[in-house]
C-alpha cells in the first residue's frame, strides 16, 4: 500500500501513548491496531480517534510513499 504509518509509531512514543493504553482506553481496536502495523487500510473513524488521543494532524502519522502499491507489504 503507497500509505505508511511509521510516523505514527514515533509521535506515540513522544507523546507517551502506548498500543496497551490505547487497547485498555478502547480507543481503537486490536483489529485496526494490527491493520496499522502492517500498514493495511484503515477506516477515517480510526484515523480521527488516533488524531484525536495525539492531538495532532493525519499528516502526522501517515505518508504517502511514491511507488508502492497493493502489492508491496
């Protein structure tokens, strides 16, 4: 998929949200958390919960890289 997510990974550990906080607080599901790993496709509603818990931008966790597609992993 040409949309990564590494950047979410980083802003997380900055902001001291952890995956198990956010499983506990239900912020979102194990489910998209692992979609999100894998950097799989993930709802809108996802993307606005994780903005919201950040307080930040979906800019600030995703990138579009050139070149890779459905294929790529």
């Amino acid at each position: 998929m040409a949309i990564k997510f590494e950047k979410l990974y980083s802003l997380m550990k900055e902001r001291g949200l952890s995956t198990y906080r956010i499983r506990q607080e239900n912020i979102i599901s194990q489910g998209a958390l692992t979609s999100l790993k894998n950097n799989k496709s993930v709802t809108t509603e996802t993307i606005n919960k994780l903005c919201k818990a950040l307080n930040c931008q979906p800019g600030d966790i995703m990138e579009y890289v050139e070149g890779n597609d459905a294929n790529d992993n």
